[in-house]
C-alpha cells in the first residue's frame, strides 16, 4: 500500500491552496479531485467574446498573507487589477441610487433620513454588546439603527453572501466588525485607531483577476503542483490505522487505496459528513446540519445602444424591502476590459440565495427572462439581449445560520480528538476565496508544528 505523509480529499481552492502550502514547506503531499478538473466551482468561459465566470468574478484583497501568496506562487505575473471606480449602487424606491463611499457623501444622500443620518453618526457611542450567539441583523441594528440594516448591509448579505442577515451569525459572517467592537467598544473608534497606528502589515485594499480569468488561479496552482494531484479519484472510504490513516477510492484504472499520516477533507460539508459518518457519529451530525445556499449566474451581453443608464461602476444590490426577484447585478465590462465584444456590455447577475431559493428550480429561459424584465426597468434596456448564459448551483454557499459559531468550535474540538484528521473548506473561516488562502497558510503551518521533523519520514504501515 502506498503511503503519503498528508492527504487531501478535494482539489477546490481550499484543497488547492492548501497543497501548495503544504509542498512548499518541504511536506509530501497527495491531492484527490473526483471530478476531471481541478478548482470546483472556479471556471472561467469565454463564448462569442463574451468572458465569464461560473462562480467568483474577482478577488478581494486586504491582507499581506494573500499578497505574499501571489508573489511567492507567481500569480502576481498574471494578476489584472479591475478598473478604478468609486461608484456602486443600491436600489431604492424601484430605482437605481449611488451609494455614497464617503462620510460627506452620506450626509447629503437621499438614501437614508434625517434620523437615520443621525442614528449613523452616534455609532462610537453606543455601549459593547451582543454576544456570540446574535445575528448579523441584530448587530448592525444595536450599532447602527434599523436604515443601515434595511437599505445597506442587509443588502450585502443577502446579495453576496446569499445568506439570511436575520438568521446568520455576527461573529462567523463579519468576525472583523464583531472584532472591532469587542476590543475598542465600537468598530467606529477601532478603524479610527488601527488608521493611527497604521500597522505596517496592513496591504493596501485592492480587487483583482487574471489573465484568462479567475480559472487562471487554478491552472497555475494545479501546474505547479503537478505530479501531486490525482483527478477522477473517488473516495469511498476513509478509517483510521494506528497513528494514521487509511483511504480508499475508485479511479477509472480501478480500486486504489493509500496510507496517510494527515488526512483533509477539503470538500462540501455533506461529502465530508458522510465520509466521517462510521468514525464519528458527532462529527458527521455536526457537517450533516450545515445548511447551502442555491445559486443562479445569470449573464447577460448587450449592445451599448440597447441601454439608456451609463453602467458604469460596480453594479447594484437589492434591499429585502424592494421586493425584486434580483440580489444584485455585477457590471464586468466596467470592471475588467476586454471581457466584452467592442461596443457590448456584459451583465453578471444573482439569482436565488435565502431570498429566493425557489429560482433555483426554473429553467434557464425563465431566469434569463425574469432577469432581464427587471433589469429593462433599473437601466432602461431596449430590445433582448443579444447573448446569454446561466451557471447555477445547486450547492453554492454554506448558510453561516443560527448558532454557527458554537458549530464551528464543536466541529473543531471532534477534530482535535482525531489525531491527524482536519477539515479545509468554506463552511469554516469564510467563503472567500482571500478567507480560503489564508486559512490554507494556517493549516499548513499547524501541519508543519505537529510533524516537526517528521517531514520527509514515511509511516510504516503494519
């Protein structure tokens, strides 16, 4: 039998970044990906001229370790900064409204009233706290009032996040804010501070892709690790052997098993669950009850002419109140050039999520029609679009819903009771894939201290 220092079962960015961590500090590492390809949901098409993405437009950057990542692994070669603009919209009363990116914009806005101006404003004055266990509406209704949840981040979350802000978790969902608030009494007064003491570990805040899109990352992570990686490898079981592990899958040349001393499950909680279903009954209950959210990518090309509004900007989000099929519209064309025809438009709009998980069931005519009727409206769209594509997801995000800190930790101590046992996926530490890269680097660096100088020893296998 063969025998591999770490495992891990999942090539998604996690999976990805983790073996690539890992690698490069010395460790021997095996990646098995079931499916053909590498990367998960990350794919890039490019069809007729138009360039989209199946799942992730962009990456969204503020921490030195993401940055160290790209220059360290060569991606920074490829890396496409998305186009400067300060202008981003929310819907408000059936229309489109800038919002404002600055305090002095927000005083004059439209957007919010006189009290909830006001309201925003005492923010570094309202007393610590909440707890772990309050939601994210709960949260940003005690520090910022009720306008700030119904017309903003209610929006942010429900749009990007797919999630219900009444129902997800503060802590899990926006642990820097939650953070912020436990440390300084508000997250008011703790930016203002970390802006004083401007840490020199800060990065700047950038958005980005590649060249040839966000499937680029993938291509460059999987090239380099190269021989580490085994596609169409199924697992079908997984248990445990003296200080170690004992995996076996189905591969299109048969049945195939290995010995590994670590072993990481980088797949959807479900999978996961039911790998761990006859080792550990909590554990397996535990990532069964995770909660997804659906989702619909639904793009649209346009000719220029066909739309009356400038689109220029980031694109918009959808409050709850508004009442609209849409979470929200990504505008690409201004983001990223060259990922049009001359003189077209590319629209990248959500669908589905807590707020709709329904849409998730209608066939693709029915989305693309529904998508562009509301959007006709929003921008003052003339005639069909000229070209079109859904990528929807049945599984796309892990609802971070209800008590999901407590969850986290409880999935955290049955690990530690299973030597050499660790999940690496985006039902812990965040869906982005920034949050993926970092949590990669962290459980590299866990792996490393545990072995010691055990990196390079081969377990020897009764």
């Amino acid at each position: 039998m063969r025998q591999v220092e770490t495992l891990i079962i999942g090539g998604g960015i996690s999976g990805l970044a983790t073996a690539w961590y890992l690698n490069q500090q010395g460790n021997e590492v095996e990646l098995w990906e079931s499916n053909s390809r590498t990367g998960g949901k990350i794919a890039t098409h490019c069809n007729e001229g138009f360039t989209t993405e199946q799942a992730a437009s962009m990456v969204l950057n503020f921490r030195p370790e993401v940055t160290q990542f790209l220059n360290k692994s060569g991606l920074n070669e490829h890396k496409i900064l998305r186009t400067p603009t300060s202008k981003r919209y929310l819907i408000h009363n059936g229309k489109l409204q800038q919002l404002p990116m600055k305090m002095a914009g927000m005083v004059f806005s439209p957007l919010w009233s006189l009290s909830g101006k006001l309201r925003l404003f005492l923010e570094p004055f309202i007393f610590k706290g909440g707890g772990e266990h309050e939601s994210i509406a709960d949260f940003i209704r005690r520090r910022l009032g009720n306008e700030m949840l119904d017309k903003a981040l209610g929006a942010y979350i429900s749009g990007t996040l797919a999630s219900d802000p009444e129902l997800a978790d503060s802590y899990s969902v926006l642990p820097h804010l939650t953070a912020l608030e436990q440390r300084y009494g508000s997250f008011t007064a703790g930016i203002f501070v970390r802006k004083i003491l401007n840490r020199k570990t800060a990065s700047v805040a950038e958005g980005f892709s590649f060249q040839g899109g966000m499937t680029t990352l993938v291509q460059q992570l999987t090239q380099q690790l190269n021989d580490c990686i085994h596609t169409d490898y199924k697992v079908t079981k997984i248990s445990v052997y003296k200080k170690g592990w004992i995996i076996k899958a189905k591969t299109a040349s048969g049945e195939t098993s290995c010995f590994a001393k670590n072993l990481i499950l980088s797949t959807p909680a479900p999978v996961a669950a039911e790998l761990i279903k006859p080792i550990n009954h909590e554990l397996h209950q535990l990532l069964a009850d995770i909660q997804y959210a659906s989702l619909s990518v639904v793009h649209l090309g346009f000719h220029r002419k066909q739309i009356k509004h400038p689109v220029s900007g980031t694109g918009f989000l959808t409050p709850f109140k508004e009442k609209l099929t849409l979470n929200g519209s990504m505008w690409i064309h201004s983001l990223f050039s060259q990922r049009t025809p001359k003189d077209h438009l590319l629209l990248s709009n959500y669908l589905g999520g807590s707020r709709h998980p329904e849409s998730i069931d209608w066939s693709n005519e029915k989305k693309i029609n529904v998508v562009t009727e509301e959007l006709r409206h929003l921008l003052g769209i003339t005639g069909n679009p000229v070209w079109a594509r859904v990528d929807s997801h049945v599984q796309a995000l892990p609802l971070y819903h209800g008590r999901y800190t407590v969850r986290q930790h409880a999935i955290q101590r049955q690990l530690a009771s299973m030597s050499g046992l660790y999940c690496q996926a985006n039902y812990l530490g965040g869906v982005s894939i920034r949050d993926r890269i970092i949590r990669a680097e962290q459980l590299a660096t866990t792996i490393a201290h545990r072995n010691g100088s055990l990196y390079g020893a081969r377990a020897e296998y009764g």
